[in-house]
C-alpha cells in the first residue's frame, strides 16, 4: 500500500519554495515588468545574475509553468522568454511589492533625513 502526501497545511507553501529560490523574483520582475525578452536581453535586465544561473533558473520556471520559451529556427536560432497567463496574476502582485518598496524606501530616506538634522542640531 502506498503512502498518500499530507497536504501542507498552507496552500501558499509550494509556491513560495518555488519563487525564492535566488534570481527567481529578479528574473519574472523583468519579464512581467518589461515583456518578453531574448536571453542576453534579461541578463542584462537582471543585473548580477550569471549566464549559467539564468539557464538554471530559467529551466525550473518552465518546468513549473511560469515562463514560455518561444524558439525560432533561424540562423543563429532565436530564443524567447516570457510569463505564461498564469504569471500575469503574478505580475500584479509584484508590481504592488515595486510600490511598496518605493513607498518604504521614501520613507527610510524621510528618517534618515530627520535623524542627520537632529544630529547637526546638538551642541
């Protein structure tokens, strides 16, 4: 007799151990952020990631279903990158975590602003 998988008592737990994995977020940020794009184009949309570890990554979120791979048969072939349909719904939530970012990070600036004017104040 075979042994059923226990449900993980949060549906949010697969999900998360398959987004943040390092460069995962990074890599659909750039696609939902700015379309589809050739590999040496996200290399470069995301910043300090290697050529082998955007491959890496790249084949894991196509084996999940989160990123296509369109490949054209030229001379030198093309290779395509974007978000499926079910990342879209992705990109609206990381594209509230962008504003949230700013929001904070205007607000640390805001801080630390008032904390250098409250140094240059004492005697």
């Amino acid at each position: 007799m075979s042994k059923r998988a226990e449900p993980t008592p949060c549906a949010i737990h697969g999900l998360l151990q398959d987004l943040t994995h390092p460069w995962m977020l990074h890599i659909l940020y750039a696609l939902c952020h700015n379309g589809p794009a050739r590999f040496s184009i996200l290399r470069s949309q995301v910043e300090g990631i290697s050529s082998r570890v955007l491959t890496e990554r790249l084949r894991i979120l196509e084996q999940k279903g989160f990123v296509y791979r369109k490949y054209e048969p030229t001379i030198p072939p093309a290779v395509t990158y974007g978000i499926t349909n079910r990342m879209k719904d992705i990109g609206k939530v990381l594209g509230q975590l962008e504003q949230l970012a700013r929001k904070w990070g205007l607000e640390d600036a805001a801080i630390l602003v008032a904390k250098r004017g409250l140094h240059k104040q004492s005697p």
